[in-house]
C-alpha cells in the first residue's frame, strides 16, 4: 500500500487558496447549521470514550515516552472533539484506529524526533507506522494511522478523506484554532477539558511549531507559519 509521501513546503498562493477555500467552508457549515439547512446528532459521552485495548494503552505509553505532558493532552482533546464531532455528523469510525492516531500523531514534534529529517508531520506518521506494524497491525490499518498523522495539518485535503483522517484533522484543529467550535454542546467541551487541561498550551505548543519552521525552512509547516499561524493558536476555547 502507498503511503502518503511528504510535499514539503507549499508555495504561499497555493496556501492562501486553501486557507481562504476552507474558511469559506467554514462558514457556509455554520450558515446552513444556523439555518436549519443541517442537522447535527446529539452525542453522549460514550462517543468520545477512550479504548482501552492493548494496542490502545500501548500506543499512550509510547507517546508518553517522548512527548512532554501538553502535547500528551493536546492528544487526547484532538481524540475526543474529533470522535464527537464525527458522533454529531453521523460517521462511523474505527475508534481504536483513530485513537492511535490522535494519541501519536505530533511525536514528530517531541524533543526525541524534532530534529529527524522531514516535515514533522511525517516524522510523526513514519514512527506511528512502524509502531502499529510492530505490534501486530496489519499494514492497512497502520497505513490509515500513517495518513491520518501526515495529513492531519492539510487544510482542504484531510477533510475530503476517510473519517479517521479528516476527524484528526478537525479534532487537532478545533483544539488549535477553534474550528467547529460551536458544534460542540457546552457540557462536553467543559467536561473533556476539565479531564484533558490547556492550561499553557498556546505558550508551549506555538514554539514547538516555530522551531519546526525555523530549522526545516522547506518542511510543510514553514509556510503556514509564515502567514501566521501561531498567532492563529487560541487561548482558550470558548468560555471554558
């Protein structure tokens, strides 16, 4: 099976035509939302429950091994929103699948792999890849982690793919920029950052991007930096 290869960094027109083409997406969701024109499912929090599974609790060991605890917490938000978001658009997702994924997918930003050849978003997918493959995986299922994990900041592309794809995309994504934000009910958010903390995320986690920028000037994350995305990062998210 073919992975997902590593684009390095897009030229800025083709970047601000996918930024403005998902805001517009944005914008004519939360329109139709409005309107009535879309429906949402109600969700529980069995939806955005954890697995517990062998691979599962592995695969935290694993990130918790290099990665320190905001990135750890980041994780498990992008798991949560992503899964209920999914849960309020009605799809159906390998939950343990997409667990790993979300739970792995910025080991290329720890300190361990910061520095490894590439962009570090497939740094992070290369390692998740190999980790499903070792422990027992097939290679399907470590290839959906894999692109899942590469994708996870292409805006306009990750969003057109499989659940398990797209859902790490908007669960990182929410977490980062607020995106979809309003789709979550005000319980749920309270009660997965009551669990999964910001605290100082922005602070941490807007270095981690710029030292990816700074020192792989040609990496995918370079030019979204470039326009400004780490002043995009929220404080916080809503009132919670």
């Amino acid at each position: 099976m073919t992975l997902v290869q590593d684009p390095g960094r897009a030229a800025k027109p083709v970047l601000m035509s996918r930024f403005i083409r998902s805001g517009l997406r944005g914008r004519a969701r939360s329109l139709a939302l409005r309107l009535g024109l879309r429906k949402l499912n109600d969700a529980v929090p069995d939806d955005w429950k954890v697995p517990d599974s062998d691979i599962a609790v592995r695969a935290v060991a694993a990130a918790e091994a290099v990665c320190p605890d905001f990135i750890i917490r980041h994780s498990y938000r992008t798991y949560c929103f992503g899964a209920l978001l999914a849960a309020r658009d009605g799809l159906k997702l390998d939950r343990e699948i997409f667990f790993l994924a979300a739970i792995l997918h910025d080991l290329g930003l720890s300190e361990k792999h910061a520095d490894d050849p590439g962009s570090f978003e497939w740094v992070g997918a290369g390692l998740a890849h190999d980790f499903c493959l070792q422990n027992g995986q097939a290679e399907e299922r470590a290839a959906l982690v894999h692109d899942a994990i590469a994708l996870h900041t292409s805006a306009g592309i990750a969003n057109k793919c499989q659940p398990e794809i797209a859902m790490v995309h908007f669960g990182a994504g929410l977490d980062l920029f607020g995106m979809r934000l309003e789709e979550i009910p005000a319980d749920a958010l309270a009660a997965i950052l009551e669990k999964h903390a910001r605290d100082d995320f922005k602070a941490c986690f807007g270095p981690c991007l710029q030292h990816q920028a700074d020192t792989k000037p040609k990496s995918s994350i370079a030019g979204p930096m470039a326009l400004g995305l780490s002043d995009m990062i929220q404080e916080t998210l809503g009132n919670a």
